[in-house]
C-alpha cells in the first residue's frame, strides 16, 4: 500500500511523545519568550500610564520645529536687511560646522592611524645585602663558633622610568597646515595668531606597562631545595580610572630574601597590552610579512593578501579562494571572511615575557666601602597611547563640552522657534493682503478649499470635490456651524496630530 507523503514543512509527532499540558502553546505563529502572567489591575494602569506617557513625549518631540530656513518673500514684508544678514549667518554657521566636523574627522584619522607608539623604557636592576658573615664586626678570632646569630639576606630593587622624548611632543596646530589654502576657512582664520599649546604625554609609571612579574632562581645554588619565588599581579582596575591602587602605579619594585652566596635570578615581566599583540605561526606570518601582530591586524593584513592576489570571489564578496597558503589556515578549498576571527586562534600565541637575567651579588669585592654597586640596565620597548589621543578624550569627557553642546541645542530649538513664528506671520500678511484685495472671490476660494479639506480628512472626499461651498451651512460661523463642531476638531486633532485646544 502506498502511503501519504508527508508534508515537510511541519514536523511529525511521536506517538510515543509526552502528552501536553493545558498550559502548551497551540496554533500556528512564532512565539518569543513565555505567557505573559495575569497583571493586576494597578500594574495594567501603571503600564497604560507609562505607554500614554512615551506617546505624549514622541508627540512633543515630533511637534518640535527642527527648520532655521527663513521662507521666501519674508524680506518683501520687513524694514530693512535683517532676513539677507540673517542667511549669510546661516551660510558662516554652515562653514564652521562643516570645518569643525572635517577638523575633528581628520583628528580622529590620525588617532586611528596612530594609536600607539613606541618607547623606551630603562629599567635599572641593583640589590643590596644584609647581615652577611663579612658585614659582622664582633667575630671572635679565638671562639670556637663562629655564629653570629644573623640571618644573612639581600634586597633587590627594579626601578624603570620612561625616557623622555622631546620629539614626541606635539603642537595643537599642525605646521603643516599653515603652507595650505585655507580657502576662506572660519576656524582656521580665527586661530591666526594664537598662541600654540604643546600637549604632553601623560605620566607613564613601570606598572602600566606590566600586568605581572615573576623571579626565577637557580635552584642548584639554593640552599635545601627552598622555595624563594617572587610573583606580582596587578589588581583589577577599571578601564577609565583616574585614582589606580599603588599596588597598579609604581615606578620600584623591592623584594628581599635571605641568602649569603651569589645567585643567579630571570626577571620575568608579562606584557599588559591594550588591544593585545600575539607571536604570529610561520604560515601566518609568510602571510602577513610580520611575527607579532594583533588580532584585528591579522585579520586586516588576510583580507589585504585576499584583495591583493584577487581571490576575492565575484558573486559572494565574503567567500575567497584559498591558494596554498590560505590552505594551511583555513583547511579548505574556499574560505569566508565571517569565520577568520577563529580560525586565526590556533595560529596566534601570546607573547612571552620580558626575561631580564640579573646575578644577586652578596660577597664583600663587589660591596666593598667606598663606591655605590653598578646596576645591570636593561631598555625595553613598550607601546604606549598617541598623545592626540589622551586629548581627545579628556576634550570629550569634558563637562564644559557637554554643557555647550546642551546650550546650542536649546539656541537653536529657541531660533526654530522663532522662523516657525515668522513663517506663521508671513502666511497670515498673505491671508489678509489676498483677501483685501478681492474678498468675495477670496472667501469663496478659501471656502470651497476647506471643504476639500475637510472632505478628505473625514473620508468622504469624491473626485473634485469643494466646488459646491455655497451653502449657508458651509457659511456659517460659530460653535453652530460645521468648522467649530466636534467632529471637525477630532478630525483635525487626529490628522495633524495634536491634543483639542480648550
């Protein structure tokens, strides 16, 4: 026998399948979350009022006049050149906003483009030693022990400071900018013959560069196999702090431990990086032409390798090609760009840390009176944020920013304002010079273009329509007559969108 197909759109219950319960959703239609639960009456107010109130505040929000053109004609019926001065003001504030926009888009360019920079950071390693058996001045030559009753110990001080760059410090006005056209440009005039301010880069300390240091010791030097290990963390700290911990902003780290013979040490910083660099596979990094990159770097230099060897397919932009180095990458004959993100993971590793070998020196020839123990000095590269870029951020965190931006929105809602109240004068000097003019034509025109209106928002428009508005009904003024009944108010209120003035 043959059976029925079955329709595969809709999915075929089991028999054997739990039975539902009576709170199981029936019928056809998507369903998002779960059943709203039985409200209250006071809750169903609540909500009602709340949804009343957002109406009221998009209905105020759309009734806000946003237009700062002056309507045409307007000058025809004022003394004076007040309208002509008032649109070159308008053509200036055009300027300067396009100027202030193009000045602060090429700001965030170069911020973009120059996110970090390197420099040189010195860290100088020196230890100290206490209590050591030649530092004791009491020995008796002729006792038999010898023992001084010291614990013999030494301190190891790492001190780093970024050396300063004098060439790192840039001006707020570009001298590059000053040979330029400026073609009449308004803020570029009105900083002529100011003073340049040189914006400096901030306070760099030893701990924002690391986010951990370890020492390891030479274990066949240490005495009974004794565990001597040097760890530091750096606490969690917000990303816009202004006040850090001491424990995340210093400039030395001190540990001291007991020991009376020389010994070797690693210093090992990890790097605390923001966005983090990774050690690049060789397949990745034949690719990219580089060793240590950052995620969105390696992303980025694919997608250029991709576009460069035009593999880059026609229909479906975001598919390519692999060649055989893609292949090793992506395990496959053809890629998409979506999933790079993971598939880079495996070839990406962090960066090992800063290793910096120091030898701890306790013996008298190298402590000996009368000059300072050298320290072993070390330069380490390290990123660090673009000056612009600290600028602009405290630029825009400002509250004398946000103020004046709060201050020009509500001058220019005050000026719209004001061209809505000229435009209303405007249609009114035309009502009444028109009808002063011919009246009986006037009034009948008018008259018969109300109905139209009033035909259409009531429905009952045909085609034409308004011509017959010579009845005394359509005439006739007052709370009697049609334009004051109800029924026109709300449905004008619900065309125009505003609440029945009262």
């Amino acid at each position: 026998m043959q059976q029925q197909p079955q329709y595969r759109g809709y999915p075929q219950r089991s028999p054997h399948a739990a039975p539902q319960s009576n709170n199981a959703r029936r019928g056809i239609g998507p369903m998002v979350g779960q059943h709203p639960q039985n409200m209250t009456q006071s809750q169903m107010q609540a909500q009602q009022n709340a949804l009343v109130a957002a109406t009221t505040r998009a209905k105020m929000r759309s009734a806000k006049p946003t237009d700062m053109n002056m309507a045409e004609g307007v000058e025809d019926c004022i003394i004076g050149d007040g309208v002509q001065r008032y649109r070159d003001l308008r053509d200036l504030e055009r300027r300067l906003d396009s100027t202030m926009m193009r000045k602060r888009l090429d700001l965030q360019d170069s911020v973009n483009r120059n996110v970090k920079r390197y420099r040189t950071m010195r860290i100088w390693i020196t230890n100290t030693a206490e209590d050591q058996p030649w530092q004791a001045d009491t020995l008796d030559v002729d006792a038999f022990d010898f023992s001084t009753n010291m614990d013999p110990s030494y301190r190891v001080k790492i001190v780093g400071k970024l050396l300063d760059e004098d060439e790192e410090d840039i001006s707020s006005d570009d001298s590059d900018d000053e040979d330029d056209d400026h073609n009449g440009d308004a803020m570029d005039e009105d900083a002529k013959g100011k003073k340049k301010t040189t914006i400096k880069p901030p306070n760099y300390k030893l701990s924002n560069f690391f986010k951990a240091m370890t020492v390891e010791f030479d274990r066949n030097r240490m005495k009974d196999g004794s565990d001597q290990s040097v760890e530091w963390k750096k606490p969690a700290v917000p990303a816009n702090a202004q006040d850090l911990p001491n424990a995340a902003d210093f400039d030395q780290l001190e540990f001291k431990r007991g020991g009376d013979e020389n010994i070797n040490i690693t210093i090992n910083l990890t790097r605390d990086e923001t966005p983090e660099r990774f050690e690049l596979s060789p397949v990745l990094a034949d690719i990219l032409d580089t060793k240590v990159a950052t995620r969105a770097e390696a992303v980025m230099g694919i997608w250029e390798y991709i576009k460069a060897e035009g593999l880059q397919e026609d229909d479906e932009k975001r598919a390519f090609e692999c060649d055989e180095r893609l292949r090793q990458i992506v395990h496959s004959e053809r890629g998409f760009i979506p999933r790079l993100q993971d598939q880079i993971t495996h070839h990406m590793t962090p960066l090992p840390p800063v290793e910096l070998p120091y030898t701890i020196r306790v013996d008298k020839e190298f402590h000996a009176a009368g000059h300072e123990p050298q320290p072993t000095i070390y330069d380490v590269q390290v990123q660090v944020d673009d000056p612009l870029r600290a600028a602009l951020m405290s630029y825009l965190t400002n509250e004398s920013y946000t103020q004046n931006l709060l201050e020009i929105a509500r001058q220019n809602e005050h000026g719209a304002l004001l061209i809505q109240t000229i435009g209303n004068s405007k249609s009114k000097q035309a009502f009444f010079d028109a009808l002063s003019k011919n009246p009986t034509e006037f009034i009948a025109k008018w008259i018969s273009s109300q109905k139209r209106d009033l035909e259409v928002i009531a429905g009952e428009a045909t085609r034409g329509g308004g011509e017959d508005a010579t009845g005394d009904e359509w005439r006739r003024g007052g709370k009697e007559g049609i334009w004051g009944s109800d029924n026109v108010k709300e449905s004008v209120n619900l065309m125009v969108g505003q609440k029945p003035r009262v």
